[in-house]
C-alpha cells in the first residue's frame, strides 16, 4: 500500500519526507489558502523538487479546460511521470480523466462519494479513485463499505486503477484501510507520527534500554563526580560539615596514607546522636568508623552494581580504583541508568 502525505505546510512536509519511504505527497488549494501560500505555482514547483511523487489540483469547467490547465502546470517544469492531476469527479471530470490519459499522463479522479461516480472514473482510466471516507463518515454514510466496493470493483474488473483512502481522521482510519486492502492511503503528519506509537512497546524499549546500559556502563560513567573525602583525625562535625558541603548523605574516610578506613553516612550519625547524645560531634571520626565499607571498583559494570545494592539494601556505594577512593556511586545514579 503506498503511502502519502496530505500537506501544504513546508515544515511539516520537511518532517515527513525525511523518514524516507513516503510515496508521495498530496495538497489541495484549500490547503495552501489556509497556509497563506499566495502564489500557488512557484508552491508547486517548490513542492515537485521535495517530493517523489506531487498530486495536485488541475480544475476548469469543462474536460478542455483541466486539460489546457494540467499541460499549463507542465509547462511549470513538472516531471510528468512524478505528477498527478487531481481532477474532482463530474461527467467533464470524467471526460478530462481520459483525454489526459491519452496523454500519457496520471490522473486521480477525487471527492468520490458514490460507487457510481468510482466506476465512472475507473472506466475512464484514473490511476487513482480517492474516496474522502472521513467526510462521508460526517455526514452520517459507511464510507468503509465504499472504499471496499471499490477495491473489489477494480479486482474483479481488471481495471488499472489504485483506490486511494483519503479524509483520514484518526489511526483506525489507516487500520481500516489495511484490512480493507486499498492501494494508497493519504494521511495528515499528525496521525502519521502516530502510527507507531504504543505504549507497552515503549515499556519494552526503556526495559531493553535499561537492561543494555547495566550490562555496558562502567561505574566510573555512572557517578556523579561527586567524591567527599575526609580524614579520620577530623572531627565529626567538620565531617558533616563537608557532607552537607557535598549534599552527600555519605563520606569517606581514609588513613594518613590515603588508603581507605571505613565510611560514614547520615545514618550512622543519627544512630550516634540518638545512643550518645551531642558530645560525639567532637569525636575524631576515625574512632567513630569500625565496619568495612561496602564498596565496587570503579571498573565494575552498573549490573554488578545493582545485585550489591539488592543484597545490602543500602543507598550508597563507595567506589574505589586501585585501592583508592574514587567516589560514591549513589541508588539514584543507577535509576538514571
């Protein structure tokens, strides 16, 4: 089924042809008048060098007339064999349909309301009946039947015609034309950029996403940057002086040598508060820190991370690199992962 878009805004149609399969594009006088488009034909000619395929208006009263204006867009600079004159269904409609045929030239007979008026149009030789399914849902009519006569009319008779699905409202617009098997379909950018859209594929995508980082980012990518470090002769309240400079819930501290003597984190204070009252807060808080802390190298990936986080149910994460303190590897900088 080909696909089209239905436009005159450039910036939209910028948007779309840049996915790189459309067909083609389609625009109407009504659509370049509410654009502000004030001269249509360098619009057209503009249009004709961005798109593969160009459908646009040919009018006149009679079939003379849609001829005379077609070859007149021609003469514009037009590809004829990247063009296709859109003619609004009549008897001189109809008629203008198969002289420009004649020509050589591609024609899609529109604004089709009725199974009589596609035949006619089909009989006269379109390469395209566009059926505006939307417009006759409006009005209260089962456009989806029409556009399936149409589709069967052109299987069972042989005719060389694509039924195009047009007045596209929504995506169940462009399912409907799936099932029922048209040719061409043509539809606004808006419902187009939809088309791929759902959520549970979104769920799945951030999952894979999320999955391929742990298994791929090395810790040192993950942390902040941040690195509070004090020594154990500091006092306690020097040490959460530097905590809160950080706004870090974790410090490390480490021996004269720099090597690393343990951790301290906003927990421990508030167990030492609560157990030994204030005076603590001039403890050197080397004496304060007895347990190893639990820490990863820096080189480690972020899954390895994750299953010490889960085992130890902690928040923070002290990260070393040869032995030597390198930074805190917090819950929340794997959550951005």
């Amino acid at each position: 089924m080909e696909l089209y878009l239905d436009s005159a805004n450039l910036k939209e149609i910028e948007e779309g042809f840049k996915l790189g399969f459309l067909n083609g594009l389609t625009t109407t006088p009504t659509f370049m008048q509410r654009e502000g488009i004030a001269d249509i034909d360098a619009m057209i000619v503009k249009l004709s060098k961005m798109v593969p395929v160009l459908q646009i208006e040919a009018l006149g009263n009679t079939a003379e007339d849609v001829v005379k204006e077609a070859h007149r867009q021609l003469d514009l600079g037009l590809d004829p064999k990247c063009t296709v004159f859109k003619i609004p269904v009549s008897l001189e409609g109809v008629r203008a349909c198969n002289l420009l045929r004649k020509d050589g030239l591609l024609v899609n007979v529109h604004l089709v309301y009725t199974l009589q008026q596609a035949y006619m149009a089909m009989h006269a030789g379109a390469s395209y009946v566009c059926p505006l399914v939307g417009r006759l849902q409006d009005q209260g009519h089962d456009a989806l039947t029409l556009v399936k006569q149409c589709v069967d009319a052109v299987n069972h008779y042989g005719y060389n015609t694509k039924i195009m699905f047009s007045s596209v409202r929504n995506s169940e617009h462009v399912r409907n034309a799936i099932n029922i098997g048209v040719h061409t379909i043509t539809v606004p950018l808006k419902i187009l950029k939809g088309l791929t859209d759902n959520n549970f594929t979104t769920i799945g995508t951030e999952q894979f996403l999320s999955d391929t980082r742990l298994m791929t980012v090395r810790v040192r990518e993950a942390i902040n940057g941040t690195n509070p470090i004090v020594s154990g002769e500091s006092n306690l309240k020097d040490a959460i002086v530097k905590m809160t400079e950080f706004g870090f819930g974790c410090i490390t501290i480490t021996n004269d040598d720099g090597s690393i003597k343990g951790v301290f984190t906003d927990g421990d204070l508030r167990r030492l508060l609560q157990n030994e009252g204030e005076h603590i807060l001039d403890k050197k808080i080397g004496t304060l820190v007895s347990k190893t802390p639990i820490s990863i190298d820096s080189s480690a990936l972020l899954n390895e991370a994750e299953a010490i986080f889960k085992k130890n149910n902690v928040d923070t994460i002290l990260v070393t690199e040869n032995g030597k303190p390198y930074g805190m590897l917090d819950i929340q900088d794997l959550k951005r992962y």
